[in-house]
C-alpha cells in the first residue's frame, strides 16, 4: 500500500479558528488543501495519478499549541473531530494523525487517548517546538512515557519559528531554510537527550529527510562526547531508531546521502501536499526510485504501512 505521511488538510473553519487565536494561516490558504468536494476530487485524481493509495492527513505546522489551555484544547478537538470526519468519509483515502493540545499535558493526555481509543487516529503529530520549548525538554517527558506506554506513532514537522532566528525570518529564509533547520536542530535535541533509546516503543516520523542530518552524522558522531557528554549512545546509532519522510524537493543527492546515512527501511513516503501538488507531486514520488532503485520501492509501498499498521 503506498501511503502519503506528510499531507496536509486545513479547513477555512479550521484556519479561521487559530487565527482568531493568533496564528498566521496566510501560507494555507487557496492551495486546494481545504475539504470541499472540488478540492477533495481534485486532490483524489492527483492521488490516483500517482498511485498513491492513502494520505495521512496532519495540521502542523497549524498546531493547536497555545498557552491558553481553553484554546488549545477546543483547536484540538475541533481539528482531531474534522479528520475523523473526513476518515469515516473516505477511509480507502485518508489516515489521520491527532492534533495535540500542548502544553498542557492533562488535556494533552485526555485528547490523546480520544483520538488514539475513540477516533480511530493511527498516532498524533506535533512540531519542532512547542511554543519555543524542545521537544527533549524535561518538562515533556511526561508525554514521552504516554507514547512510549501505548506505542504510538509521532510525526514531527517544523513549526515555522525560523529556529527562532531572525537572521532566517527576516531574511526571506522562513521556509526553505527555516523548515529543515528546523528538523535538523529538533531530530538532534531528541538523540542527544536519548529519546529514541530511553522510549524505544516511539515510533517516531521526522519531516524532510531529517533537514541536515544525513549531512552531519559524522561529525555529531565526533563531536557529541565534548560537547554533549551525557549522550546515551552515539547520534549516528540513536538516529537509526526514527524514520524520516522522504520530503526533499525531489533532489536525488539527499534522498541517497539519507539513505546510506540510515538505511533505505528508515524512510518513508512523504510529499508535502499542497506545496508539492500537480507535476510537483508526481515528481515528489517518481525521484523514489529513480534515486534508489529497487529500494525505492519498499519505500513507497511497505515501510509506511508497516510503521502505521496500516
């Protein structure tokens, strides 16, 4: 089954919601990621023109992460209520990933087991950081040991933070440098702070071949022990227990310097959709294999399903 992981839904009522909370929805908007049927017929015919089976639909970087908790929690519930619509409408078509209302870790809790228990959600997403804390932050370990009790699937995509740097936001740098940089420096929080082996039953998808990652295995490896001594176990190892989807621009080097850095069965299929639509879409898929041959394949039809036992 060739399933999408990175995809994108977002519903005006849904767009309209968090920005009467205070998030910018400019960049996702009239893109054809909405639910009319227009939109939905269009987006199904690109599917079927690339093969591609099922998506599984996630809302970051629009994530319910507000420090008001009454307005994380509604956002949540009215995201994660949408998708199960959209799923029981078209479950050959959709998947969905839990919209989670952090920081607040009781509701976060509460909404986790709905999604999971009651709605059908095959694991939850969140971004890079929530709310300018990582992800390693011993403040979340709480939510760790709730994934890792119910071997649930995470999917990290990045926030649009810039990284908090204003050299990238100010600079016309927010998504195409600020999104990997992102993953990047988010990925390597999580191995250095042994995640990956402290709650081995995570399963854990990261966005974009893991930003820079593939590039810069090496020299964590060695550089970690002066400067990150209390790592559990070498990045290079720790990284080799996540999968990353293979959102890369369809730029052959990465996909290969990511699959030599962790395995060809480490990645699974992602498009990014609505910014990679149309020939962009197709193009998102067919690299798959022009890049890696016949692993390429296991790629795009088995890793996903496996992973979301799907």
């Amino acid at each position: 089954m060739r399933i999408d992981v990175h995809a994108h839904l977002w519903t005006d009522e849904y767009l309209d919601l968090v920005e009467r909370y205070g998030q910018d929805t400019s960049a996702h908007r009239g893109l054809g990621a909405g639910g009319s049927p227009d939109e939905l017929a269009a987006r199904f015919a690109l599917l079927d023109s690339a093969g591609v089976d099922r998506q599984v639909l996630s809302v970051p970087p629009r994530s319910p992460h507000f420090a008001d908790e009454h307005q994380a929690v509604e956002v949540a519930r009215f995201a994660n209520d949408q998708y199960a619509d959209f799923v029981r409408r078209y479950p050959d078509r959709f998947a969905a990933f839990a919209a989670l209302p952090l920081p607040h870790l009781d509701a976060t809790f509460k909404e986790l087991g709905r999604a999971l228990d009651e709605l059908g959600m095959v694991g939850a997403s969140v971004t890079t950081d929530v709310l300018g804390t990582p992800l390693a932050d011993a403040s979340l370990t709480p939510l760790w040991e709730e994934l890792d009790r119910r071997s649930a699937v995470l999917y990290i995509h990045p926030s649009g933070a810039a990284a908090q740097s204003p050299l990238i936001k100010d600079n016309h740098m927010l998504w195409m440098v600020g999104a990997p940089l992102e993953d990047t420096i988010a990925i390597t929080n999580l191995l250095l702070a042994g995640i990956p082996s402290r709650y081995p039953n995570v399963k854990i998808i990261t966005s974009h071949l893991g930003g820079a990652l593939p590039m810069l295995l090496q020299r964590l490896d060695d550089q970690y022990e002066w400067e990150a001594g209390g790592a559990p176990e070498k990045p290079s190892v720790a990284a080799r227990r996540l999968w990353y989807d293979t959102v890369g621009h369809s730029h052959r080097p990465a996909i290969r310097a990511a699959a030599e850095s962790f395995g060809s069965d480490r990645l699974v299929l992602g498009t990014d959709f609505p910014y990679e639509a149309g020939d962009l879409f197709l193009r998102a898929i067919a690299y798959v294999p022009e890049a890696l041959g016949a692993d390429g394949n296991n790629v795009l039809d088995h890793n996903a399903a496996e992973i979301l036992g799907l």
